[in-house]
C-alpha cells in the first residue's frame, strides 16, 4: 500500500515502521493512540461463488488510518500488535465493527450473507475469545452462523492442540471457521482431520502461477482434491484473471476473491459495488 504512495511518504513509512526497536516502540504507543482515537478502518472484499458469480460473503480486511501515515496495511502493524500484547483489544474492535456492519448492512437491506473476519492465533483462546465472540453476537444481533472466523495455517501448526480446543468451542457456537493461506504453513493430515473447519482458503501463491507454473497448478488440484475427499469447501484467494477463475472452476473449486472481482473496498464502495454487480447479473 505504501508503494503507490510515492517515494517521500514511503521512506518517511519505511523510517517509522520497519527498522528498529525505537521505531517499533513508536508504533505500539501509535496503536495505543489508534484505539482510543477510532483510527482503524474495516475495508471489505466479496467473496464470490465460481459457478454461478452470488455473492456469499466479505471479508473483512482492517487498516490503519494514521494521520501522517496515511492507511497503513495490516502486514505493517498486525504482527507488532501481537508482540505488544495488544491485539486482543485490536482483534475484538474488528469483530465489533464487522458484525455491526453487516448488521447496518441487513438494515439497508443489502443482503450480505456472510462475513470473515481474520483471527491472530493469539487470540485463539479457549478460555477467552468464545465468550468475546458469543458477546459480539448477542450486541449485534447477528447469527453465529453468518461469521466465519479465518486463522491462517502456518500460526494454526504451531499450537494445534491449543487451538483446537477453542475452534470446537467456537463451533458449538454455530460459527464457521476456514483455514487461511492454505498449502504454505505444513498441515499435519492428522490435525487437518481434527480441525472443527468448514472451508480451506488456497494461498494467493498458488493461485498466480496458474497458466505458468505447472507444480502451482498441481498443488491447486491437490488442495481441491483433498477438502473434497474432507467435506471442506475451497476458496480461492487472491485470483487476478479471467484465466486463473476458469482453471479453479473446471477443477471443482466453489469459491474465490480478488482482484479480478474487487479489491478490499471501504463500506459504502463495497455497497456500490454489490448494486452494480447484481444489475449486471440481472441482465
Ligand atoms: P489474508 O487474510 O490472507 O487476506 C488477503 C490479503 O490479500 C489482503 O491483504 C488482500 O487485500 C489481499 N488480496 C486480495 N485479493 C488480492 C489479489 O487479487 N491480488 C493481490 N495481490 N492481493 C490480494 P491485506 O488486506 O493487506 O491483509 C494482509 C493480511 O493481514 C491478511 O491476509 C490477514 O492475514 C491479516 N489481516 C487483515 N486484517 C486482519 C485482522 O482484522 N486481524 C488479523 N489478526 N489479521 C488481519
Ligand atoms: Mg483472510
Ligand atoms: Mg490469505
Ligand atoms: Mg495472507
């Protein structure tokens, strides 16, 4: 994000978030800051059925509206918000925010079925985050089965036991879970089999060397194969082009998202969007 911003505001970027402890120390106070001063924004990008192009949901996707920083990508300030201890308070701010934005949405009657929101392994606690969830919920209004909460695979592996325990608590809740980046963090078959999961979300690295790497294209096949054989449905992340949806659909996956349908998009563009997509598909 920082790179289409041009070349002053990237170093002055790259100066405050990427180098040294001082610098780090600087952005966990700055996200002290975000909190109490309403800075982080949800962006929201569809996730689209490849048969028949519905709607099925949104993800949401949080930045960081900083004033001199411009909107920080969360690559940039996730990974110190876990380090400082801080993003359970960041990670239920967006659960809030999603559910009621989908909530504001059914009342606008705009008819998103379904929203994903990004989970850090950290806030993976049995003890903690379903009770967050279940309050999130009942403020909202919004029905367990309507959020999906999305942990990567690679953070997933590193504790499987841990983890375990509270996605089946956040199951028995009704909420659906998908594995994110699926085919770069080293899965064991034996935990994949144990994981409450209901959707496996196949790495955008993958998905980009359709139509030029024949190993990517096999390991997109391969993942297909295996949440069929599993009973998980598949989305394809981070699909760019025409070629690359028409690959994953001969090949059985159900869903995908990218930039070939819409980029991560502000509330009231994702509403715009979603009018335009279904006059189009009306016609
Ligand atoms: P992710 O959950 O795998 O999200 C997909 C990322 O790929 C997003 O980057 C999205 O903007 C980008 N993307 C989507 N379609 C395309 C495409 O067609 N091409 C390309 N090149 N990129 C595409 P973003 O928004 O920068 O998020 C990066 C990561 O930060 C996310 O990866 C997720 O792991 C994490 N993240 C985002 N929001 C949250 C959050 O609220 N909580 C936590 N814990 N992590 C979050
Ligand atoms: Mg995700
Ligand atoms: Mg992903
Ligand atoms: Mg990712």
């Amino acid at each position: 994000e920082a790179k289409r911003q041009g070349p002053g505001r990237q170093q002055f970027y790259e100066a405050a978030l990427s180098a040294g402890a001082e610098q780090r120390l600087a952005v966990e106070s700055g996200l002290r800051l975000a909190m109490a001063q309403r800075q982080f924004r949800l962006h929201y990008q569809p996730q689209l059925d490849l048969r028949d192009g519905t709607l099925v949901g949104v993800e949401a996707l949080v930045r960081w509206q900083h004033p001199q920083w411009g909107l920080v990508g969360p690559a940039r300030f996730i990974p110190v918000a876990e380090e400082a201890g801080l993003i359970d308070e960041v990670g239920l701010w967006v659960l809030m925010e999603a559910c009621r934005q989908l909530r504001a949405w059914d009342a606008a009657g705009l008819h998103i079925p379904a929203i994903s929101v990004n989970c850090s392994v950290r806030q993976l606690d049995a003890d903690r985050l379903p009770a967050q969830v279940a309050a999130v919920l009942a403020a909202t209004g919004l029905a367990a089965q309507r959020l999906e909460m999305e942990i990567t695979e690679s953070t997933l592996m590193r504790d499987p036991e841990r983890a375990i325990a509270a996605l089946l608590a956040l199951q028995a809740q009704g909420v659906r879970l998908a594995i994110d980046d699926f085919g770069t963090g080293h899965s064991s078959l034996a935990y994949l089999k144990r994981l409450p999961v209901t959707r496996l979300k196949i790495d955008r690295a993958f998905v980009s060397g359709i139509g030029n790497d024949p190993n990517d294209e096999q390991i997109c096949r391969t993942v297909i194969e295996l949440a069929r054989n599993l009973r998980l449905q598949t989305l394809a992340e981070g699909v760019e082009h025409a070629h690359e949806a028409e690959f994953l659909r001969n090949e059985g996956c159900d869903l995908a998202q990218g930039f070939h349908y819409a980029r991560p998009l502000p509330p009231e563009a994702l509403a715009a969007w979603l009018a335009a997509h279904r006059a189009e598909a009306a016609v």
